[in-house]
C-alpha cells in the first residue's frame, strides 16, 4: 500500500464512527493497522476532534493531521520537512468521529470490553466493494465517545487503538511543525495524494 493511500484511507475510516453524548476525547495511545498480510504499527493522538497519526515505514514517517475546526487535512513528511495540505469536505457535526451520513445501514449489535474499554458493537454497512457495499464491524468506547476497533472482513483490514493514555496532548502536535515548507507542485505530493481519493 503506498503512502498516500494508506495515510488517506485513515483518514476515511476513522469518519465511520457513532455520534456519542460523552465528553470530547483527549488521549494518545498505539495504533495498529493490518492490511491483508502486512501489520503496520503506528501513533494516535487526539484531542476535542482534532486527530494526529504517525507511521513509520520503509519511506520513512508519515504524519497525518485531521483538523475539522479548520476543515483541512495536512499530510506532513518530517525527512523532506514539507507537508501537503487537502481539504476537509465532509460535514462534520460536533464531534469530528462519528458516522458518516451517507451510511447505508447501522445497527448496534451488542457490547463488548475491547482493550480495556467497555464499548458497543456496530454493523455498519457502507458502499464500496465489488458487489457496491461492504460490511464493516466498529467499537465505539462509552466512556470516549470514539472508535477503538474496526474490521472490515472484505476488505482483509482492520484498525485498532490500543495502549490509550487519557490525558492531555500537546496543541502543538495538531499543526505543521514550524519551517516546514507547503507543497504546492502538480507532480509533487499533493497531485499524487488527490488522484488516490478520485
């Protein structure tokens, strides 16, 4: 999976989650992404709906910035200190994790204790697949109002928090590190980022 699709498909995954009455959620923890064969371990931070993930592969670190509030998504590569920037579409009521509107069905299934967590289980059916919908299976924490796990079994891909520490996180991690020059050619990052949502 390239760079640009993985780092993207984050991004749209983690839109598949429930509207929640709990309080907006602060924490870092250890996010873990397997994609067929391939496990890719990452970083989660977030605070009041702003989202922060960080992978390291073979290219080296990707950071992925989601900022509602601002409604742009900044994709940062710390060993070019340059970062792409994307708008944020969608719509985004409240809290920025929450299910998406277009969301063909939903239905609460159960509860179940995921990494600590007391959390509900959703079967979510969204389009996309070979025969134009997927079923997906998402865990919503009670307590923080967000995703900890999602399995999409068409797909061979799963997403998971684990190793949550609620706390404070710096303001500073949800924005481009000072210096870092925006890119903005055709052929550069951005073009490359943009043709793999169309």
């Amino acid at each position: 999976m390239s760079r640009a699709r993985m780092t993207l498909a984050f991004v749209l995954l983690l839109l598949l989650l429930v509207p929640a009455g709990a309080a907006p959620a602060e924490f870092s923890g250890q996010l873990i992404l397997k994609d067929g064969g391939k496990t890719m371990p990452g970083k989660i931070y977030v605070q009041d709906g702003k989202m922060r993930q960080e992978f390291q592969d073979e290219e080296g670190q990707t950071v992925t910035i989601v900022r509602p509030d601002k409604k742009v998504i900044w994709i940062v590569v710390p060993q070019e200190k340059a970062y792409a920037e994307m708008p944020l579409k969608a719509r985004l009521p409240g809290q920025f994790l929450q299910m998406p509107p277009d969301a063909l069905k939903k239905r609460r299934v159960g509860t179940e204790t995921v990494n600590g967590y007391v959390a509900d289980k959703y079967e979510v059916t969204v389009k996309g697949g070979k025969e134009g919908v997927m079923q997906q299976t998402i865990w919503v924490a009670q307590k923080l109002g967000v995703p900890l796990k999602m399995i999409s079994p068409e797909q061979n891909f799963s997403l998971e928090y684990r190793s949550i520490k609620e706390g404070k996180v710096a303001e500073r991690l949800f924005a481009p590190p000072p210096g870092f020059r925006k890119m903005t050619s055709p052929i550069g990052f951005t073009m490359r980022v943009r043709q793999e949502t169309e």
